[in-house]
C-alpha cells in the first residue's frame, strides 16, 4: 500500500472512514500525514530496519501509522491492546521497538511495560501527560516523501503453545515501496477487490486478517469503513449507510448477526455483494444461513499469521463441498502427513502442511520446516479428491480419550446446528479412566433453561449425529463464552479451571 498512488490520481478519494464516528482520512491526507510521520521518525534517529510498534484501538491514525512505518523501511507491529501489563512488557522486549504509538487511554501500560532503560519514540494519538501528542509533534513536517523510502515488513506476533511472544517477521525487503510485490493479488482478484470497493472491517486492526484486508483494500484505491468495535446491529447499519460492498468477518461475528432479533426486519444493502469468512473454519449450518439471507455472497479464506501459504473457496464451491476451506492460491501446495510425516491418502485426517513456492518462501522467527521446505500451523485436516482442504481442528486442541483421538470443532459444529444454541466450546478435561473426556460450555438463546435437562437433550443431540464417543460427556452453561477480540475461542482460560482442580 503505498499512498501516492493513488493520491496523485484520485486525491480526494476516501482511504479509511470510521464507521461510528465518521471521522475519514482521503488518500491525499494519508499521503501527506505519512510522509510527516516518516520525516519525524527520520529525525528522531528511526532508521530502516528498526521497529514501530502500534499498541492501541482501532483508530482514524492506524492507516497513517501504518503507511508511514512501510515507506520508512520498518518493521511495523500492531499488537494486541488487551494484553497484560506482564505480557505486554514480554512482548515489547522481544520487539525493542524504535518508535511506540499509542493512545490516551493505553500511554500509561505502555509506559509500564516498555523495558527498563530501553529508550523509544513515545507517540500518542490524545494529548496526554509526559508523552508527546502525534498531530503536534508531525505537524510542522514536510509532507513530502523522505528521501531514503524503503519498504517496510509487518510482524505479528502469536503467544504460540507456551504464552510467550512469537514473532512472525517478513522480509524487509530492500526495495522503493513503489516497486513492492502485490500481496494476496489472487485472493484480491476473486473477491474483485479494486478502486471501487467499500470494505467493512469490524475486527480488531491488529489482527493478521483484518490487517491483510485492510492493505489490499487500500492498495487498490479501495475505502475501508473502520468499526471502533464490533457490534452485530451496528455492523448491519453500517454495510447501509457507508454503501459496503465486501466484508471481512469470523465466524462468531456472523454467529452475532444471525442471533439478532426479527431478522427480517432488518434491510439489506444492494451494493454488499462480497463476504469473507476467515479466522477460524466457519460452521457449516452459518454459511447455509448467512448465504440463505444475504444471498450467495459468503467467501471463505484460510491462513494464519505466519504467512506460509492460504486457501480459499467461494460461496458457489461451498455448496459443493461444505465444510471445507478451500484450494490452495498461487503457487502453494498443501500437503496431509501422518505424524512421522509420511503422506495420507485422500480422505484421512493428519497434520496438514503448506508447501509455499520457492521463490515466495521465507523463514519466521520458530519456524517448524521438514526439509522440503514444508511449513505447518499444528492444524490437522485431510484433503478430498478435489484437493479441497478440510479442517478438523488444532493439534494443540485435540482431545484424546481412550487412546482415540477426538476433534472439538466437529461437535461444537454440531452443537451450533440446534436451535437453542447461540455459541458453543467444546475440550477435554481430565478423566481418570480414559485420560480426557469431552467437555461442553454452551451459550443458550435467551429464554432457554440452563439446567440438567437441557444438557441431557443436547448429549441426545450430539449422539445422534455423531459417533457416541464423540459426544460431551457433560455440559456447563455460560452467559457469554470468553472470545479473544479476534473472534477465537480463549480455550486457555476455559480448561485452566477443570486442569486446576483436577
């Protein structure tokens, strides 16, 4: 995404509307505050190769913050807002940023959390004490590009199986931003994403979809309508009043949407004719009622922060293979293994691998690699005769009870489809006869009972369109269950009380 761009064609063309405020930047504002970002962090000592951190919500200055650290050559880092001070302060000494910003309500955990004696460029979006405000400190900067851009590379970072920060560098690559490589151009030309798109973006910006969507988005001479958070209503108000044409969703956001009440009363906009499902695999009974209701709009797209490779299928080709996350794109092969790495044949379930074309490839930070070069994210899966990929669930998740191994997404898939259910988590606990037996946390439709007899008609349920081993042995309910913002379920915290008092 490089802002001259388009800037210089279509300089009043809008880059980033938020959706409740309306506050909006046109791509010659994001040109302009860019380029004086980039002078300001020149200035401070900021140079190619060091790294930008964002720590705050979603805001009118994430694009700038953004554009700015990818035409200054920096790493730029979004990170997740609602950590801790303790992983926070983690994260940061991983990153030794050269450069934070921040907003008013967050300055003070950052201040906290920034290791001792490390000394970093304070930025903040609010005036607030002792930290110096964005808009004043840019303001008296060229708004010409500096004289060294270089393209920058994102980082993301994954508490991986142990909580500690993981990060997931790109390449800096040693290139003009102009002359970048398109990313995503495949995925960007089946959802027709151009100059005409108005994308929705209703999760939290620095998650690695939304983040992904956002830059193909603008990349393209696109508008992003930016939600300051996720709210089922608002987000159908706003696909109306901002004339949405695509967006970008996971599954419990579209769960939130199904669940509103009198449905048919709510109207539809002609111009939303794209939806991408992302994050997690999206029940199948979800994408029959999104598409019954939106009509047959709903994409689905399969990836994940590490960048080795991604799928996707369309909602005509989900109606032909339900379940499923799709083909790989590009050159990207994906590869079913046994554990010792061997192989599967069509139709078996084992660790699924992305084998990404040799001339895309790149190593992140703790990569796992065979040595052909295959990279894997811990999902298990297994591939049909038409090479569609088939998610069965994360190997750190698998439930394992008398020597059998047990996938929670299916029986939470199954649990979604009664019309009780709004949202459902399902994971072993301990059992001192088979080792693990299947747990279920649900979350009923207002005005059902949680008590012993909703839980035995649910088991009922699970046993009779799935293996008997398969079902819940029990069934706790939950008012809400704990979702990170990005819309997955915090299966940490979940089982942390069962392995506790076990």
């Amino acid at each position: 995404m490089y802002p001259p761009a388009i800037a210089t064609e279509h300089p009043d063309s809008l880059a980033f509307v938020m959706a409740a405020s309306g506050s909006s930047l046109t791509y010659r504002q994001l040109d302009e505050q860019s380029n004086q970002l980039a002078h300001l962090l020149r200035s401070r000592g900021v140079t190619a190769g060091d790294s930008i951190v964002l720590v705050m919500e979603n805001r009118i200055e994430w694009p700038v913050v953004v554009a700015a650290g990818m035409r200054a050559g920096l790493y730029v880092t979004p990170v997740n807002w609602h950590l801790g001070a303790a992983e926070l302060a983690a994260l940061l000494a991983e990153a030794t940023p050269a450069a934070v910003v921040t907003s008013g309500s967050l300055a003070g955990a950052v201040a906290d959390a920034l290791p001792g004696g490390h000394t970093a460029l304070t930025l903040c979006t609010d005036p607030a004490p002792g930290v110096e405000h964005l808009a004043a400190a840019i303001a008296n900067h060229p708004r010409t590009p500096i004289a060294d851009e270089r393209f920058g590379a994102r980082v993301l970072y994954s508490g991986g199986t142990t909580g500690r920060p993981k990060a997931f560098r790109q390449k800096l690559l040693d290139i003009h931003p102009a002359d970048a490589p398109t990313r995503h151009a495949g995925l960007a030309l089946k959802l027709g994403i151009d100059s005409d798109t108005v994308l929705l973006s209703p999760a939290p910006n620095y998650h690695a979809a939304p983040f992904t969507f956002q830059l193909m988005t603008m990349a393209a001479g696109g508008t992003v309508v930016c939600m300051e958070r996720f709210d089922a209503s608002a987000a159908m108000t706003a696909i109306a009043a901002h004339g949405v044409t695509h967006s970008q969703w996971v599954p419990t956001m579209l769960l939130r949407i199904l669940a509103l009440p009198d449905r048919s009363a709510i109207a539809l906009s002609p111009t939303h004719t794209t939806a991408v499902t992302s994050g997690a695999p999206c029940p199948v009974e979800v994408k029959e009622q999104i598409n019954a209701w939106w009509g047959p709009v709903l994409h689905e797209y399969y990836g994940a922060s590490e960048g080795y490779g991604h799928t996707y299928i369309s909602a005509a080709e989900s109606a032909d293979h339900p379940g499923s996350v799709g083909r790989p794109l590009g050159g990207t092969r994906v590869h079913v293994t046994d554990d010792a790495g061997t192989p599967l044949p069509t139709g078996e379930i084992g660790k699924v691998w992305f084998e990404p074309p040799a001339a895309a490839a790149y190593v992140n930070a703790g990569d796992t690699a065979t040595s052909a070069g295959w990279k894997s994210m811990g999902d298990r899966g297994y591939l049909d005769e038409d090479g569609f990929l088939y998610l069965a669930g994360r190997e750190s998740f698998m439930i394992i009870s008398g020597g059998v191994n047990i996938y929670p997404e299916e029986i939470e898939a199954a649990l979604v489809r009664h019309p009780d259910v709004v949202d459902a988590a399902v994971f072993g606990i301990p059992d001192p006869e088979f080792g693990e037996q299947v747990k279920a946390m649900v979350e009923l439709r207002e005005g059902v009972p949680g008590d012993a007899t909703t839980a035995a008609d649910l088991i009922d349920y699970c046993r009779g369109c799935l293996a008997t081993f398969k079902a819940p042995r029990s069934i706790d309910f939950v008012d809400r269950l704990p979702r990170l913002p990005t819309g997955k379920l915090n299966k940490k915290a979940l089982r942390s009380h069962y392995f506790a008092n076990s």
